[in-house]
C-alpha cells in the first residue's frame, strides 16, 4: 500500500515531534540512566528548575533546586540556583544563607564572575575582587545584589 498524500505524513511527523518537544523536559529526567554522573542529573534538576521559574512554579522549582544540591552539594552555582528558589518561594532570609554557602564554596574566578555579571546589569558597585560572602565586608555586597537582582527578576 502506498501513501497517495505526502503531506498527511509530514503531518503526522510535525505532530509527533510537537508532543515529543512538549514532554521531552519531563522525559528528559526519566532517561537517565543508572550510569549517569551526579553531575548530570544535578544539572537536569537545575535547568527543570529554571524552567519552573520561569514558568511561575517556586515551590516546584525549589523542589528541583534541592535536588540538585543532593546530586552536586560542592557546586556553587547549584547553591547559587537554590538561594534563588529559596527567595521566590517568598523566604528571603534563608535564601541570603544559602547565597552565602555558595560564595564560601565558590572559587575566586566563579565570585569574581558573579560580581562582574551583577555590575553589568546594574546591582552590584563594588569593588570586582572575588570575595563573596564572608562578614560584612566587600563580600555581603555581592549577597545583597543577588537579594536586588531576585527582587527585580533580573537574569545575569
């Protein structure tokens, strides 16, 4: 039997694709194997974690955030990720705390980045020296601007 109208098939294709795309965030976590660093599955939870933020779902974005601690406790930007849940899902207090966890695990070169990325969008003045979050030194700036940034919504 042969197909007489090559455009039902491409249908077909285009609409399975859609569905695929539609799930595929979800299915993504699924598929991961046994075999798979904590690495990954770390960085899985966080990116579906972005994703519930975007999409207005703190408390499920917090949900992933934690998880992906779990998989990566020694990752500053995994920290970093769950001070924002944290601070969406209305705890401001407790995300500063695990901002300051994530600037004591940060390297130097990943504080000095934040710093530069926070300035260029406008909620960080001090001084771009890699301290991040011991004290009330130079380091609580880089706290209150991620607390600024949040407020705003803005990406950096």
């Amino acid at each position: 039997m042969s197909i007489s109208n090559p455009t039902t098939c491409q249908y077909c294709v285009n609409s399975t694709l859609s569905s695929f795309r539609a799930t595929s965030s979800a299915v993504a976590l699924a598929r991961l194997s046994s075999t798979d660093t904590y690495k990954n599955r770390g960085s899985a939870y966080n990116a579906r974690g972005y994703k519930a933020l975007r999409a207005g779902h703190a408390a499920r974005a917090l949900t992933d955030f934690t998880r992906a601690v779990g998989y990566a406790p020694k990752r500053a930007g995994k920290r970093h990720s769950l001070g924002e849940g944290y601070f969406y899902s209305g705890d401001e207090e407790k995300a500063k705390q695990v901002w300051r966890k994530a600037c004591n695990l940060a390297a130097k070169k990943k504080a000095t980045d934040w710093q530069k990325r926070l300035a260029k969008v406008g909620y960080y003045s001090g001084e771009i020296d890699g301290i991040c979050g011991s004290g009330s030194g130079s380091g609580s700036g880089t706290i209150a601007a991620f607390a600024s940034c949040a407020r705003a919504k803005c990406e950096f």
